[in-house]
C-alpha cells in the first residue's frame, strides 16, 4: 500500500549540502561588501537548521586560527557579530536574538537601532514585527537543548 501521509520529504544530502555551500558564498560576498577584515569562513556552518539558518565561524584577521566573527544567512537578514567571551555557535546565536530584539523594539518605535540598520527608514514598520519573529525564533533555539549537539562530526546541524 503506498503511503499518502503529507510529511514532508526529508531533503537529500546533496540538497543540504548544496544549500551549506551558497549560504557560505553569501556569507564571504556579505562580508566583503560589508568590508570586514577577516580570516577564513568556516568550510561547514557552525550550526544550521536546513533551510532556514546558518551559523558561520569567522577566522580572526588578528589571530589566525581563532574565531573572531560570527555570521548568520539563511531565510532571515545576513549579519555578523564579534565572536564574544563565549566563543560558540549557541551564545552566537543568542546575541544574534538579543542584537535583533532590540532592533526590532527601536524600529517599532521610529528609532533607528543603535547597532546596526536593516533596509530603508521607510520600511521600520513592516521590518520591525518580521525581525521580532526572526529574534524570537533564535531566541528559542538558543534555549533549547534539543536543538544542540556537542557531536561535531555530526553535519546535520543540530
């Protein structure tokens, strides 16, 4: 008997690994346009839910080897942070919440964020609720365990 459930396919390992690969393109053309001085980007996101985020370690340009930056992509705005006292893909994740939370309160309230900008002054309002939603949504991974593994050989991002 064929199976009629409404499930959704899970997605190949090609597609994953497909969709990993341009996120980290998007990633190193966002920091140059950005004009980031930085080492290497991470060959493999730090963390990701496929396809909705993923977190990107950045190579410090003042100490090689160590991470310097942060970034995210994925179905929500490109941004970067400097890698914090600590220095994983959960706190990173966290502050990229918090960062965005905060924005998203001074955007509801006609202010411009004090840390960064994301589209036009003329748009805060429509932005403002769909950066609360993104903030909210990484705020909840960040405090859930199940969404974190301390396997690091395991590339399914969660």
């Amino acid at each position: 008997m064929n199976d009629t459930s409404n499930e959704a396919e899970e997605p190949s390992e090609a597609e994953e690994e497909a969709w990993c690969e341009s996120q980290r393109q998007y990633v190193i053309d966002y920091l140059a346009r950005e004009q980031l001085t930085h080492g290497r980007v991470g060959e493999w996101p730090a963390w990701h839910v496929y396809p909705y985020v993923a977190i990107w370690a950045i190579e410090s340009a003042a100490r090689p080897e160590w991470i310097g930056w942060w970034a995210i992509s994925g179905d929500l705005p490109a941004d970067f942070i400097p890698c914090g006292h600590d220095p994983t893909p959960r706190a990173a994740v966290r502050e990229f919440g918090l960062r965005w939370k905060e924005a998203a309160a001074a955007m509801a309230q006609g202010r411009e964020s004090e840390e960064f900008t994301i589209g036009r002054p003329e748009d805060a309002a429509t932005l403002a609720p769909l950066l609360a939603s993104r903030a909210r949504i990484l705020l909840g991974w960040a405090e859930d365990d199940e969404a974190w593994d301390d396997d690091p050989d395991d590339r399914s991002g969660t």
